[in-house]
C-alpha cells in the first residue's frame, strides 16, 4: 500500500515587508513618566534677609521727656521751702517733693533725651561743662524770669561739649528729680548728668 507523503514541518509566519511585527503583549502600553520639574534657581539671600542687625537708634535707651511735662504743674516756692534750716529739712524736703505730680517723679533717676535751649554757667578750655536747659529761648537771652519748673541744672560727665546759643539743642543724660540746695537755699528741682548733645533741633 502506498503511504501518502507526510505533511511539511510547520514555518513561521511570513510578513510583509512593511515593517510589522507580531505584537507582544495584548495590555495596552503605559504611558510614559513626565520628567521632573526643574527647580526654580534661588536667589541669595540679602544680609538683611539673613538678619543682619540695623544701626542703633541714636535715641536707644532714653526716655523722651518734654518741658511740657516738666513744667505742666505749679509749683508754690514759699518762704519755708526757699530757705530751709538744718533742723526742719528733712520736713522741707518731703513738702517740696509732694508738689511734683507722680508722673514727673517716675522719670528720677532714669536717662531721658530733653530738648530746650542751653545757657552755659561753666566753660573750660572753650567747652561748655555746666549749664541750664531751659524751657524758652527769651529765658536765655532776654532776662525773663523762669520758674523753678521750667528749667534743669545739668553738670556734663563726660567732658564739655560746645556751646551752642540761641537754637534748641536736645540734651541726653540721667536726671534727678527733688530740690537742690546750697547752703540751704532752693537753687532747683531738677538736675542732670549730661552724656551728650544733638543739635541744633529743628524746632
């Protein structure tokens, strides 16, 4: 008996010369990562941003205090007060504090920037080293008589300074609130010790 001829070995598929080729999967791709972000570029901090410390305040650590507040009471200056006698000052004392409202009293002993107009009492070596700030010009110069209040005795610390008339000038230092007395006499209620000047102020 004749066998019939055995079939040919299967081939691979043939495909046109297109290009095409069989597909891999049958999931569709996943689309492909957006690429990162490219960061902004920095810009350098300042040195202020850095914090970088601003110039004192050529008014740090003083108080402003005005002759609006220095003289803003009357202040009674009796025969008892101007002259006080060694067995009743202590009394004197206490009478005369008590007529400085509570609100000048506060500033004792603290350091103060105060603007007036200079009256030198003291010059060495051209520079001025004791003096009165006073309240008003006309005080200064055109013999007005000034009350106790509206004045303060100031002594520099620190050397003299230059003498400066006629034009307000700011005045920085401690002050001392109380009466001042010579030989038991009432020469003021006020009194400084002088660091510095500023002027002159602009009025």
């Amino acid at each position: 008996t004749t066998q019939p001829p055995a079939a040919p070995p299967p081939t691979s598929p043939s495909f046109p010369a297109i290009g095409l080729e069989p597909a891999r999967s049958l999931r569709p791709a996943s689309p492909a990562s957006p690429p990162p972000p490219t960061p902004a570029p920095s810009t350098p901090a300042t040195p202020t941003a850095r914090g970088a410390a601003a110039a004192p305040s050529p008014d740090a650590g003083f108080q402003l205090l005005g002759f609006d507040k220095l003289a803003g009471f009357s202040f009674e200056v009796s025969d008892e007060i101007l002259q006080a006698s060694p067995t009743n000052a202590t009394q004197v004392a206490a009478r005369t504090l008590e007529q400085i409202p509570q609100t000048v009293r506060e500033f004792d002993l603290k350091r103060v920037s105060l603007k007036g107009f200079m009256l030198p009492l003291k010059v060495e070596g051209g520079k001025v080293t004791e003096m009165l700030i006073m309240r008003d010009q006309s005080m200064c110069c055109y013999g007005a008589v000034p009350k106790i209040n509206e004045w303060v005795s100031v002594r520099m610390v620190g050397g003299g300074v230059k003498p400066i008339m006629d034009q307000a000038i700011t005045m920085y230092g401690k002050l001392h609130v109380g009466e001042m007395r010579e030989n038991g006499y009432l020469v003021g209620i006020y009194h400084m010790d002088g660091e510095r000047i500023d002027g002159p102020a602009e009025n």
